[in-house]
C-alpha cells in the first residue's frame, strides 16, 4: 500500500518537474481534470479531428489558470505528443494526439527502378487517412526526385524511398513560421542543414543562439508546427 501510493507520488514529480511539497500533501486543491486536458487539446488544435489519448492529469494539482497546449514536432502524419501546461501551480504533462485527417500523397502507377527520376506519368496524387501513411510522406517532384531503392506500383512515397533536392541549403536565410492554435508568428533565421520540401532541419533565428526544428515548405499552411520558408 505504501509502496503504490509512493510510486504514484513519484509519477507525478517526474512530469510535473519541480512542484512545492503543498501540491501532494493530503488535503492539497483538487486534482486536474482529464476532461479539461482533452478539451483544452481539442481547442488549439481547432479546425482537425483530433482524438486525444489517455493522460496523467489525475496526478496533477488542479490548474488555476489557462492550460497551453504545445504540438510537439513528429515524424508521423497521424500520430503526434502534445506537450500540456499550467501556469499556477506549474506543471507539464504530454498526452498521445492521432489527427484525424485527409493527406495528399503520391502513389505509383508503376513499378519504379532505384536511381530512376519519378516523372509525372509514374505516380497518381489521392487523398488518404493520414493514420494510413506508414512513415512522413515525402513532397515528390516529378522530374527531379530519384527513387532510393525498388518501388512497386500502388506504393505511397515516403521520405524514406526517394531522394529529394534541396530547396533550402546551409547558412540560407529564411522565414521561420510557428503556427500555435490561431495564433502564427514569423521570424527571419539561418538554415543549418540542407533540406528538401517536406524534410525537417534544423534552423537558428537571427540574433539567438538556440537551435530549432523546423519542416521546409513553399508556403506555410496554417496546420500546427514550426516551418521553414525559402526566401526570394
């Protein structure tokens, strides 16, 4: 019995960080909400069909003010971590978001040989469930993108089956995009990596040392994330 309800105290530290003793003494404020913390997902990420996957807020103190919500950068179309905050008492949790959405991918016509440039009459543009792409679904250009190795016909491309040139190279300047919920900001920053459309690399904002993540695009929509713009 002792041990359980300190292994449940423990959980707790390790996501909350550093919380003040009073936050797990025994007649400490109400818990936080799971609902609010679904809900609060739901709202930033408004304008996808999200489903929201099971979280500690139980083991948190109740949150006295707004929760911010923080998509955090993935690899995967469909699956992503959403970083959970609270200001007042400050905690963090990180709750599992499949986004519940229509991609628009290239899929082969035919079977493609390794090294061969795709062309156009190669593949075929559909809209998927992006649950459905199994891996980051690549920005093909028909004419300019090489296959890595053999693709059968009916495949969807992915980063990892073709090689695509470079739109943004080390040391470019840049336009940095973060969109959070309605809420975008832009910044000019330096690439750090070479990157076709669709890659992420790594970027710096002129004038802070930190380094970011950050998916090269022509133009960025208004889906959640960090970009990166070529610029004229």
């Amino acid at each position: 019995m002792r041990r359980n309800r300190f292994l449940r105290r423990s959980a707790a530290v390790l996501l909350a960080g550093s919380l003040p003793a009073s936050a797990f003494a025994r007649h400490a404020a109400p818990r936080q909400s799971e609902h609010a913390v679904v809900h609060a997902v739901q709202k930033a990420l408004q304008g996808h069909s999200v489903e929201v996957g099971p979280n500690a807020a139980s083991s948190m103190p109740a949150c006295r003010g707004r929760l911010r919500v923080r998509l955090l950068p993935g690899e995967q179309a469909s699956y992503r971590s959403a970083g959970v905050s609270c200001p007042s008492p400050r905690w963090t949790l990180y709750v599992g978001v499949t986004l519940k959405s229509q991609a628009r991918v290239a899929i082969t016509t035919r079977s493609i040989a390794p090294g061969a440039i795709i062309t156009p009459a190669d593949i075929k543009w559909a809209s998927v469930p992006a649950q459905d792409i199994e891996g980051a679904r690549a920005s093909v250009l028909p004419g300019q993108t090489r296959a890595v190795s053999s693709i059968p016909p009916g495949q969807i491309l992915t980063r990892s089956l073709v090689r695509i040139p470079s739109a943004i190279h080390s040391g470019d300047h840049i336009s940095i995009i973060v969109n959070q919920g309605a809420i975008q900001i832009r910044a000019r920053g330096t690439a750090l990596q070479n990157g076709g459309y669709g890659q992420r690399i790594e970027v710096k904002k002129d004038g802070l040392g930190r380094k970011i993540e950050a998916v090269v695009v022509r133009q960025a929509a208004r889906r959640p994330g960090v970009f990166a713009e070529p610029q004229p």
